[in-house]
C-alpha cells in the first residue's frame, strides 16, 4: 500500500501534485475565458473555433483531475473550481483574443519544463502539449488578424498588462520554485515566458509593459 498523500510534505508527490494543481486550473479558467468571449467573435467560424478549443481545455482538465486523484491528492476541481470562477472574464473581442493567446503559454511553459516528470502520473503529458501548441498558433493568428488596423491593435495592447498579470501571478507565487528542477530559478523561468513573447508582440505590433504597469511583484532580474 502506498503511503498516505501528506498536502504539507515535501516528497516527489507533493510537488506532482503542486503542478497538476498550477496545470489543470490553467485549463479551467481558460476554458472559461474562451467559452465567455464566443459572444464577442465576429464571425461564425471563430466562434467554432472558441468552442472546440473550450471543449479540448474542459478534456485536458479531466485528464489531469482524473491523475490528481490518482496521486491522492482528491478533487481537482473541488480545490480550483471556485477560484477559476472568479478570474476576470473578457468583455470585447480583442480582449478575448488577448487573453486566449496569454492563458495558454504557462500551461505550455510548465508541460515542457516538467514533462519528464511528471511522466509515471500524467502519461498523456506530451498530447496535452501537442494540443496546447496548436491553440497557440491558433490564437497567434486571431491575434495579429485583431491587430491589423490600428484601432483594434490599439484596443489589444490596452489589455496586455491585465492579462499579464492574471497569468503571470502563479508563476511568481511564493514557494512554487520547488516545482521546478533544481537547476532553474523563478526569475529564469519568467524571462522565459516573457522572452517568448516578445517577437509574438513584435508580429503584432504590441509591446510588454513595464514593471510599474504590470503591477506584480516579480523575481529579481524578471523583466529587463
């Protein structure tokens, strides 16, 4: 028999459990922001695309909820489900498309940096990824359609640090280091995300915000 999941350990388990934690709340809320901003789409074909995209984040969720309770650790969305509730939801079209493309990239960040191991209790860990680099470059592309005339870029840009924010605070939060392999630092693991993103922005004619506009309390060396 396997040993009692202890939450406030510090074993193997618990920091897998930390990560399918940070992973399957990140497909939630972006199933929601996807599913609130179908409204907003301007055409029949985008909506679709929204709602597929909402469905495959709901399946993602269940795969990791299902190796959570595995692991022991009980209820995934018992323990996320009322703080995805009350992430901000999008209120316009280039908001959505904003945040669609920004939700994605941690859970695509962490996939990749913990992929090995997180192997023996997410098998299907590099599907997962598979599907999140094909929303990327899904959202990528109603992104830099959004930001074609000025006004719509100008309407983007507007809601970069909000959403930045919103994703950017669980990779900063206290204590999420130990997730990572020993190796890596939280501030690397940042400028990566934010390294990423800066010829996305570039090819879309938007830029990163300041640290004063973020308004988040970042590692160290973060954001030069």
């Amino acid at each position: 028999m396997s040993e009692p999941f202890a939450p406030h350990g510090r074993g193997e388990r618990v920091v897998v459990a930390a990560l399918l934690e940070l992973l399957g709340m990140r497909e939630l809320v972006t199933a929601q922001t996807l599913g609130g901003g179908i409204r907003y789409a301007e055409t029949l074909s985008a909506k679709q695309v929204l709602a597929e995209h909402a469905a495959q984040e709901l399946l993602h969720f269940e795969v990791i909820a299902a190796a959570y309770e595995e692991l022991g650790a009980g209820d995934l969305f018992a323990k996320v489900g009322k703080r995805a509730a009350h992430v901000i939801a999008p209120m316009s079209w280039p908001e959505t498309v904003v945040a669609q493309l920004l939700h994605d990239r941690p859970g695509r960040l962490v996939l990749r940096r913990t992929e090995e191991r997180l192997a023996s209790w997410l098998p299907k860990a590099h599907a997962l990824l598979i599907d999140e680099e094909g929303h990327d470059g899904v959202a990528l592309a109603m992104l830099r359609e959004c930001c074609e005339s000025p006004i719509g870029r100008h309407a983007a840009q507007a809601h970069v640090p909000g959403w930045l924010r919103v994703t950017l605070r669980p990779l900063c939060e206290r204590g999420f280091g130990r997730c990572w392999q020993e190796d890596d630092t939280l501030a690397e693991v940042v400028r990566e995300y934010l390294g990423e993103l800066l010829p996305v922005f570039a090819r879309c004619g938007l830029t990163l915000p300041t640290r004063v506009e973020l308004q988040l309390d970042l590692p160290p060396g973060a954001l030069e």
